[in-house]
C-alpha cells in the first residue's frame, strides 16, 4: 500500500493529539451508529450468505468448515480464538495508531486517512449487502457458533463481539466485509513497512494471517469476507491522498474566510512597541545615541582635558 503510507503531510503540519482525538471519535461513532441503523433484512441477509457459500464451493473453497470443527472440538483453541475475535480489533488497531502518531509521525496524517476511509467504504458495504455470517445459518450447513458454545468463559454474548447483554447495539448481519480482516490487515502494512524491529516486523505478517484463521474459525465470516475487507483496505489506500487533497482544499477555504487581524497591529505578546510607526531619516528618539556618538567610541578614548595638579604628580615622581 504504497500511497496510504508515503510522507503526504504538508510541510510543518503536524496533527495534534487534542484535534484527533475528537476527529476519530466522530468518525467511528458515525460508523457505528451507520452500522446500528443499517436495516437488518434477515431472509436477504441469510440469502446472501447462502450465495457466498455457493459460490466458494463453485470455487472449491472450504477453509471454513475445517476451522470451525477444530475450534468446537478443541477448546484450548477455540476459547482463545474467541477472545481474539472479540478483544484484539479494539486494542491492535488503536496501539498502531498511537505508535504511529508517536513514533512515525510523518505518515501518520496518510495512515490515519487511510484507516478511515476504509472504515466508511466498509460501511458502504454492510448497507448494500447485509449478510448472514456462517455462525448464525441453519445448523444443516455444518456451523457451530463457537462464540455461543464458549459464551461462559467471556464477556460476549449471543451478539458475538458486543458484550453479553447488549447484542442489540450491534447489527450481526454487517459479515461482508470482515473489517477484522481489513483493520488487521491496516495494522500489518504498517508495523511491516515502519518497524525496526524483526520481532515488530514479524508481528506485522502474522497478526493479519490469525485474524483470518480466527474469524473463519469462529464462523464469524467466510473467506470471501476476507478478501473483501482486503480488498476495501486497497481501495482505501488508493483513495487516501485525494481524501487528504480534498480535506486540505476545504481547510484551505474556511481559512481565507475566517477574520484576519491587520498587519499593523502587532499579535498579542509581541516585544514591539512602536505601534508600527517607523522614524524618519534623521530623526532621532530621545536618549537614542547618534552614529557619531558611536563611532568616536570606536575609534578610541576621548581627547584629554586640560591637565590638573593631582596629574602632574606622578610624572613629576618619576
């Protein structure tokens, strides 16, 4: 993702932490109300679902079958994956961005934009086609929601990652795109192409590979979810610099609008105190010394006074 991540920042701009704050705050509280508010038709979202799975068997696709049953049948494996799919999006995903911003600050601006962007074309998806995941189909097409199986040993309920309790703050039908796949994948090319570090780097390939295995595992997505969300991730990347383009238009027009002072009163706090008024040629403040002044301090001491009794004293010792 070469475009997302290059140093597009405008020379001596850099964000600040109490203006991102708020912008990512928005950002995301609109996709998740966006995603909330999305109508959830059932029989077309289980129809989409079915066709997914059709297609992947046309394509002779089947990762999801053999990962769901090795989850369910071993629960060292499936209690863990399930934490991950309910818990690592929302703590991964915000520790890169604040790495990020502290330690790679000259793609941060581009990185961020590429996030967001991302996020609401995911959204764009979730609206268009909702989308049935696998752990929520009829139990004759060989799924078991795993989330549902461990649910004691987390703090998920039937809502799969939304906190037990609160399933309907969140729309189970949004599985096309997987954005765990999408965001993870984010936070891959980041650590991958900005860490020093092999360990950094090495987690870079292998967070996006598990959240892949996780989210199938789980029957939370298919594989083509995956692909999906990586493929709104290019989209993104590619959309970022004409996002950050557009953002610095605008910006640059509400500036020309907004008040300016004029350029002969000083800002506040300044040292000068002239008022902008400037002396003429010649003219001179009072108490300012004058050039000849300085000069005939330059060029050596004053021509001697007359002399006095006490001066002659020493020459007439020696």
């Amino acid at each position: 993702m070469p475009h997302a991540t290059a140093a597009t920042s405008r020379a001596g701009h850099r964000p600040r932490w109490w203006t991102e704050l708020p912008l990512i705050a928005v950002v995301y509280g609109l996709y998740s109300l966006g995603r909330l508010l999305v109508h959830e038709d059932i029989p077309a979202a289980v129809e989409h679902g079915l066709a997914i799975l059709r297609l992947e068997q046309a394509l002779h696709l089947n990762a999801e079958h053999p990962l769901n049953r090795l989850l369910t049948e071993h629960a060292t494996l499936g209690i863990p994956a399930d934490f991950a799919y309910a818990s690592l999006h929302y703590v991964v995903t915000p520790a890169v961005l604040v790495w990020v911003f502290r330690c790679r600050s000259a793609v941060y601006r581009a990185a961020r934009t590429w996030l967001m962007t991302s996020t609401l074309l995911g959204l764009v998806g979730f609206t268009l086609m909702p989308t049935c995941p696998p752990r929520l189909l009829d139990a004759r097409h060989g799924f078991v929601d795993t989330m549902a199986q461990y649910s004691q040993y987390g703090w998920w309920g039937t809502g799969a990652s939304a906190p037990r309790g609160l399933s309907g703050m969140t729309n189970q039908y949004a599985a096309m795109p997987s954005l765990h796949v999408g965001w993870a994948l984010w936070c891959g090319v980041l650590l991958w192409r900005h860490g020093r570090h092999p360990l950094v780097r090495a987690v870079g390939v292998a967070y996006p590979l598990l959240t892949v295995l996780v989210v199938m595992g789980t029957a939370n997505h298919y594989f083509l979810d995956a692909v999906a969300g990586a493929a709104v991730m290019g989209l993104g990347a590619l959309l970022a610099r004409p996002v950050m383009r557009i953002a610095d238009r605008i910006r640059d027009r509400v500036g020309a609008l907004l008040p300016r002072l004029p350029a002969s009163v000083p800002p506040a706090g300044s040292t000068i105190v002239s008022g902008g008024w400037k002396t003429s040629a010649g003219e001179r403040i009072p108490g300012q010394r004058t050039a000849s002044a300085d000069s005939g301090a330059a060029d050596g001491p004053p021509a001697a006074g007359p002399a006095t009794a006490g001066d002659d004293a020493p020459a007439a010792a020696r």
